[in-house]
C-alpha cells in the first residue's frame, strides 16, 4: 500500500535499481528470498496431519516486477529477431 501510494516518487529510484540489475547480470538476493507459510485448510476436523495444512510462498514484489521487465524485454527481442517457431504457443 505505501508503494502503489508513492509511486510517483519511488519510479525513478526503482529504474535505476533495476538498471543496475541488467547491467551487471546480478540480482540481489533480496529479491530472490522466498517465505512460505503454512495455512490451514477450511472445514478440516483436524489439524493433526499434513494434509490438513497448505504451504504458501509468499514472493518480494520487487522480484516479481524485475523479472516482468525481463520477460517483455526479452520477448520484445525474440520478436524482432523471429527467435521463436511460428508453432509456438503461450
């Protein structure tokens, strides 16, 4: 919430976070570190077994936005370059 509120000021400093990133070939490992929680499953009458529980990884957004860019940049050269098969999908 404070980022999507901050946006506007936090875009220039994030770009060239990001740039950085590209052009050194490196990723923080801040952005990799993955948490997984356990929650349980609704309507369980117990608790006891590791059926009765769901792992949740909980992903750093700034992670997930850096490798967006990367996709599309990516993707943007595959096109322009016809890289990829005219069979391939998705």
């Amino acid at each position: 919430l404070a980022i999507k509120r901050a946006r506007e000021q936090l875009v220039p400093f994030i770009t060239r976070l990001f740039s950085v990133c590209f052009e050194f070939s490196s990723l923080s490992p801040m952005f990799r570190l993955t948490v997984t929680v356990v929650l349980p499953k609704a309507g369980k009458e117990s608790y006891v077994t590791p059926k009765s529980w769901r792992p949740s990884a909980l992903l750093p957004s700034f992670g997930k936005l850096l490798k967006r860019i990367a996709a599309g940049y990516l993707m943007g050269i595959a096109i322009a370059y016809s890289l990829l098969p005219s069979i391939q999908y998705g």
